[in-house]
C-alpha cells in the first residue's frame, strides 16, 4: 500500500527478492510471533469462562451477590482492552520495521 500512495507502479516489485531477505524474515517471524502469542492467550482465557463458570471456585461470591464469575467476565473486557492497547502501540514499530525491510529492499536496487 505504500507503493500506491507514493504513486509507483506496484507491479514493479520484486517480492521473491523481498522474501529472500534475511531482515524481512526477522521481521515476519518476530511479528506472528507476538501475534500468535497474544491471539493464543485471548483466547484461551476467553474459552475457559464457560468452563470455569460452574465450578466452585468461581460460584463463590466474593463481594455481595457478585460470584466470581462476574469479576472473570468483567476482567476479559478489561484483557481485551489492555490487549488492543498493546497491539495498537506494538503495530507502530511493527510498521517501522516494515518500512525500514522497504528502505532496505529499495537500497538494494528494488524498485
């Protein structure tokens, strides 16, 4: 997409060359890993609130009425928010990464 808004011709770009360099490896590798890993933990902590919500440890109330399940539900709104944040401020330095794998292409001769 950078290619389009700088107004080249995409075409032009060889990607079996881009794929070939060792930095946009690094790159690709450190990214499904972070993305892999955050996915992985979401959901796992997501699935097992149908699973823990019946046993006793979360059907025990903790203030008032409120069971334990309850703080478990509102925590996975508060994990999905501090997860957005955290891929939010992580895909800046991702994009940064890209944009220098770009540079690095472009220094290279690539087009």
């Amino acid at each position: 997409m950078a290619n389009i808004s700088r107004g080249k011709n995409i075409d032009s770009v060889d990607y079996t060359a881009i794929e070939a360099m060792e930095s946009f490896n690094k790159f690709v590798k450190k990214k499904n890993t972070f993305l892999f890993s955050i996915t992985a933990l979401f959901l796992t902590l997501y699935i097992l609130l149908p699973i823990l919500a019946f046993q006793p440890v979360l059907q025990q109330k903790i203030v008032g009425n409120i069971t334990g399940v309850w703080v478990y539900s509102a925590g996975l709104f508060i994990m999905t928010i501090v997860l957005c944040t955290v891929y939010v401020k992580k895909a800046a330095s991702f994009d940064k990464a890209a944009a220098a794998v770009l540079a690095e292409y472009q220094a290279k001769g690539g087009k």
